[in-house]
C-alpha cells in the first residue's frame, strides 16, 4: 500500500479512535453544561411569566366588592353572604 505495515495501520486506526474519545469528553460536558444553562433560564423566565400573571389576578381580585368576589367563584349573593 504506501509502504505501512498491518501493525502500522492498526497503531493509526487505534490513535484516531483514541484522540476521538479524548476529543469528545470535553465536547459531551461542554454541551451538558449549555444545556443545564438553557434549562435554568428558561425556568427563570417561565417563573417570572407565572408571577406576573399572578399580579395581575391578584389585582383583578383586589378590586372587587363582596358580591362580584362571590359571583366570580359561582356563588350566589344573597342577604349578605355567598352561597
């Protein structure tokens, strides 16, 4: 072939598997870390969505009177009280 013995061949092939492996350790922890940084901030950002849509309800039911309260819930208002 090009003057390379089989056991050559073999030191050749087991050095590039080896300098694979070697190379795709920091690649695999590499990506694990970016993929825990997406998932952090994407949790960040769907907390903060969920706490300010809960001021809003929060707002929403602050400003209601008794009887809108009790009718927003399904109840009825009668004599002063929910039922």
């Amino acid at each position: 072939m090009f003057g390379l013995g089989i056991f050559d061949a073999v030191k050749i092939g087991a050095g590039a598997v080896l300098g694979a492996l070697v190379a795709s350790g920091p690649v695999y922890l590499y990506g694990k870390h970016e993929g825990r940084q997406q998932a952090a901030a994407s949790a960040l950002q769907r907390s903060m969505d969920l706490i300010r849509e809960r001021g809003k309800t929060n707002a929403k039911i602050n400003s209601l009177d008794d009887p809108a309260l009790c009718r927003s819930i399904g109840g009825k208002w009668v004599s002063d009280q929910c039922e």
